[in-house]
C-alpha cells in the first residue's frame, strides 16, 4: 500500500481518519521541536502543532496541498509568528497604556484591556477571506503587494478586504 504523505492525505480526505493518523504521527514530533525553537514554550509548542493539524482536518476537503510536509511547515511557522506577534502586540498596547495613563489607574487599565479582547474577538467573527488578509497585514507586516502575490489577488481586493476590516473593527470599537 502507498504511504506517502500525498497519498496519505488523499485518503484523509476521504474521511479516512487511520491515514490522517499516520500523517500525524509522521510528523508531528518535527513540527513540534520547530515550534519548540521558535517560540520557547513546550505548551504553546504543542498547541499550536494541535491547531496546524485540526485544520487541516476541519479543511481536509476544501484544501489543495501540492507539498504536504512543505505546507505543515509553512503552516506551523505562520501559527508560530502569528503567536508571537500577538504576544508582542499585547505587551506593547499594554506597555503604551500604562505608560500615558499611569500605572495606578486600575479603571482605565481595564477598559484597554476589554477593548483589547473586543478586538480580539471582533477579528476572528471577520469573513475568513477578510480575517486572512488583515492577519497578514497586520500581525504579518506584510505589504498589499506581498499579500496580492501570495494569495493570488490583485492589490485593489487586497485593499478593499483591509478598508472593510477595519471599518468593522472601529465600528466594534466605538460600540463596545
């Protein structure tokens, strides 16, 4: 029987969870121990090995994967960067808040950091296409150029998805 990736992952899309396991414990442990090196944390290591996995699973159906070792790679390093910028992104809000508010003023502290997890929230219930896009712009520091390139579309649709991102995101916040 044929046990390469690509025939194992054809079968997964079969609902053949057996060949999906296989997929797994073949390569689990390397993505791991690459999670490991850049995040410097077993747990989020792990988690987000797991997260890699589920979507591909949640999406096994939906997805075109050409490479498969190559795109779980690529996948877990754009999860890994992804959770570091986050990490980054939370410490500096947090950072320029206390800064010109004071370190004393508890109320104001917490109102940043609900309007923080609102945003957080608000960006994930974003129409996946939208999310992806301002994800990579954002959190990616990707150019709209480098967006279009890597997503197949032009720059005006990169545009469009980032003005309507953050449309909803300010209309979020100013409700909240």
């Amino acid at each position: 029987m044929d046990t390469s990736d690509a025939h194992l992952l054809l079968l997964s899309q079969q609902d053949n969870g057996l060949a999906f396991r296989q997929l797994y414990d073949r390569h689990w442990k390397r993505l791991y121990l690459f999670s490991l090196k850049l995040l410097k944390d077993e747990t989020e290591a792990k988690d987000v090995v797991q997260e890699v996995f589920f979507t591909l699973w949640s999406k096994r159906k939906e997805l075109q994967i050409k490479d498969t070792k190559a795109y779980l790679f690529a996948t877990t390093k754009y999860r890994c960067l992804e959770s570091l910028r986050r990490k980054r992104l939370d410490t500096t809000f947090l950072d320029k808040a206390h800064a010109f508010f004071g370190e004393n003023n508890v109320e104001k502290e917490i109102y940043f950091k609900e309007t923080q997890n609102t945003l957080a929230k608000r960006i994930e219930l974003l129409p996946s296409k939208t999310r992806q896009i301002f994800k990579m712009s954002r959190y990616d520091e990707l150019t709209n150029k480098e967006i279009a390139y890597q997503l197949n579309i032009s720059t005006k649709t990169v545009e469009y998805h980032i003005t309507q991102s953050i449309k909803q995101l300010r209309g979020a916040v100013l409700v909240s």
